[in-house]
C-alpha cells in the first residue's frame, strides 16, 4: 500500500524471487555449508597417508575446492545479491517488517558473511604456499566451515520466523523472533541436508579428477560415501522433528504445495517417490563406502542430482504451505498486514493506498478501480496472462468466458475460505464489486497488465 506495485505479468512476482532464492540454495547448501567441511575432511585425509599419497589427496581436495569456490563466488554471490533485489521489489513490505525485526541478526551475519569471504579466499590462495604446514592449513578450514555454518543459521532463524513467528507476535523482541517454534526443527534439518549434499558434490565431481588413478577414485569415494552414510540417518530424524513440528494449517497445504492444485490427488505417490529417492542416495553411498562404484561416473552423480531436485522441491513447499501468509499470522502474501484489514474492509482499500488514482469508487472509474484493486490485492501471485495466470485459474473454475458477474462477487468474498491458501479479500462490497467488474472485462479483452517500473508512478494530492 505505501509502495508502488512492481509486476513481471508473463513471469509472476513470486516466480522471480523463487528462481533466485532456489539458486541460492542450491550452491549454498552443498558447495559453501557442505562442501567446505568435505574439502577439510579430505585435505586432512592428505595428511594422514604415507608421504607419496598425500600429494594425490591434496591435489584432489584442491581441485574440488576450485569448483566450490568459483561458483560460490560468482554465481551464488549474484544470487544473494538478487534475493534482496528481487524481494525488495515485489513485496518491500515484507523484507522491512523483517530488517525491523531482525536488523542486528542481519549485521551480524553480514560481519560473518564477510569474514566468511575474506577466509574462503584465503583459504584458496594460500592452499599451495601452505603446503608446508598443512595442520594449520586445516585448521583454517575448520574455522571457515563453522563461518559458512553460523551464515545459515541465521538466515535460518528468519526463514522460519516468517512460517511461524510464535511468541513474537505478543512480545515483540529480538530473541522471541530469532528462537520461534521452527527455528531448531530446520535447522537440525537443513545442517545435515548441506553435509548429505556436500558430500554428494564430491561425489559427482570425483570421476573428472581420479581418471588417471582409480586406486584414488576407489579410496576417496570410500571416505565420501561414509560421509553421507553418517550424516543421512541425522537428517532422517530431523526431516521426522521438522515435519512433526509444522503447524496443523500448514500440514493441510501440503497436497497443493508438493503437486499444485490439478495434480493434487498424486500427493501420496510423491511422498513414495521422494522416501525412494533417499533410499537411492543411501544405496548409492553404501556402494561407494564398499569401494562398489569403480569407472561408474553416472552412478557417482546420481546422488547430487537427486538431493538438488528434492532441495529445490522443498524450498517450494516451505514457502507454498505458509500461505496465506508472508509472515505468520502477521503480514498477509499479498503484502497488507492482518491487523489492517478491519480498517481497510471499513474505508475500502483504495482509500488508504498511497498510489492509487482513486480514492472513492463511482459507476463511471469502477472499471480503473477494479483494476488498481487487482494489482494491489492480487498480483503478488497471479498474472494476467503468464504464470499462475487468473484468466486460465477462473477458466478452470468457471468455464469459457464471459463469467457471471455475481459468481465472481460470491467468490471473491468466499475465496479464502474456499482455498485457505489464498488471502481473504482485503476491501468492502463496494471493492468487490469493482473487482468483479475488472474480472469479467479481462475475459472479454486481452488487456495487458503492466507494472509500475514501465507506467510509472503519480502521487495524488
């Protein structure tokens, strides 16, 4: 409401954030959080084996610390970099509700986030000049794994305060918000998940730089494959505490969030398809443990690319199943906060927004207004015509074009009980009279809908 509404309608605002957020995750988890202790645990290997190995496990742990630390340094630098960005752009009222609550967490992780990169540097470019004093060399890696660590446990903190804020929501401090409800149940889960994963990167780069020796393939999948052996049962138990620890109206979301709503009745087989993926990933890493997998490159991959499927599978449904909701039980997804809603169901919403033309809706802008009410209620998740689009949603519902007009009224009033995933509808009668208007014009017309980074924005007085 205080901002003027950012809009990709052929990508979907929420679209945006997800395909960088995901990415993000993806080379954090395994290559920063995971992949360093790994690239540690095999230098130190280098350290312990007669003197004309340790030469053939420094090198390896090197070569796959090149690959952790260019991508990590690039593409996930970038990545971090465009969460804010992008979250900032489609819903600012969100990610400033959480800098005021969060502000000296964030300071912190950025003092960490810092060293974090001064070390990894570090770490990489004395690699050769240390060769000569490798425990200490080792114990650099230790302190930056443990960096890369307390970086995700903070985020983490807040990635969970917005599912479930708890106390937070009465005491309002710092330390309420930071230790909310689902604080150590993810963590505990996403700590294991990075090792699994980390080991499962090693893994799958392992036949690109062993060609020349399978004796040393054999041997470091060996030490790999008990890595995620002894970190897989943990994150079993964690993934068990974590889902026993997410609220009951969140659990109910779960059909939708794993398969979308047209292929919700496949929920169950997912469940199967994923508890068969992990058993795959076990199997894989005993294989490797026994010193099974030889010149199988494929089968060494296999792990990595499943655990980035099922990783970038459940960021989607954490952020799907706290809907309605950006923040829990405080700030709606479409951007307006709960406790805002009785003012604005009394005034109207167009009232109260500071970039609407419109302060009062009459028969002859009720069309506009309909418009300006969509953009502000609606277009954090739907688009016009692109992803998640209302024209094919309402289709779906109600067939081929034109609509009946108080079918739309009714549903629009009803819609957050109908799909307790959707937001309730934030205005009056009047709003949804307006809204209905809007809805069963773009059935008629292919109107395009586009943002207030490409129209521009007018104050009015």
């Amino acid at each position: 409401m205080d901002f003027p509404i950012f809009h990709l309608d052929f990508l979907n605002n929420r679209f945006l954030i997800a395909i960088i957020a995901v990415l993000h995750v993806l080379i954090n988890h395994p290559l920063a959080v995971g992949g360093i202790p790994l690239v540690v645990l095999l230098e130190r290997k280098g350290t312990k084996v007669p003197a004309q190995e340790a030469g053939l496990w420094d090198k390896l742990a090197f070569r796959i610390l090149f690959v952790f630390f260019i991508v990590t340094t690039t593409v996930g630098a970038m990545t971090g970099v465009g969460i804010w960005l992008s979250a900032s752009l489609v819903n600012p009222a969100a990610i400033g509700s959480l800098i005021r609550v969060f502000f000296w967490a964030w300071f912190v992780e950025w003092i960490v986030f810092v060293t974090e990169v001064v070390l990894i540097l570090y770490y990489f470019l004395t690699w050769r000049k240390k060769s000569q004093d490798k425990a200490q060399h080792v114990r650099l890696g230790v302190i930056l794994a443990v960096a890369s660590w307390v970086t995700m446990a903070i985020i983490t903190a807040i990635l969970a305060f917005m599912m479930d804020p708890g106390n937070w929501l009465s005491e309002r401090s710092l330390l309420h918000g930071f230790m909310n409800p689902l604080y150590l149940p993810q963590l505990a889960f996403r700590t294991p998940m990075a090792m699994v994963m980390g080991g499962a990167a090693g893994l799958f780069l392992l036949p690109f730089f062993t060609k020349d020796n399978p004796q040393l393939r054999i041997d470091a999948s060996r030490l790999i494959g008990r890595w995620i052996l002894g970190w897989l049962p943990i994150l079993i138990a964690a993934c068990i505490w974590y889902y026993y620890s997410v609220p009951g109206a969140m659990i109910a979301n779960l059909s939708v969030a794993n398969t979308t709503q047209q292929f919700a009745n496949w929920y169950q087989a997912l469940v199967y398809l994923m508890v068969t993926s992990v058993a795959i990933v076990a199997v894989v890493a005993g294989a490797a443990a026994l010193g099974r997998l030889r010149q199988n490159s494929l089968m060494s991959m296999i792990p990595f690319v499943i655990l980035l499927m099922l990783l970038s599978h459940f960021e989607r449904v954490r952020e799907f199943i706290r809907k309605p909701y950006a923040i829990g039980q405080y700030l709606y997804s479409n951007g307006l906060r709960v406790a805002d809603y009785p003012l604005f169901k009394q005034d109207g919403l167009l009232k109260h927004a500071t970039y609407s033309s419109i302060k009062e809706i009459r028969p002859e802008n009720r069309l506009q207004a309909g418009r300006e009410i969509f953009v502000i209620a609606c277009t954090r998740c739907h688009t016009l015509n692109g992803v998640n689009s209302v024209r094919d949603n309402l289709e779906a519902m109600y067939g081929t074009p034109p609509w009946n007009m108080d079918n739309l009224r009714k549903f629009i009033g009803a819609m957050h009980t109908a799909r307790g995933y959707m937001p309730p509808f934030p205005g009056n009668e009047t709003d949804a009279d307006a809204l209905a208007h809007y809805l069963v014009h773009i059935s008629e017309n292919k109107d395009a809908l586009p943002g207030s980074q490409t129209t521009g924005i007018r104050l009015t007085p």
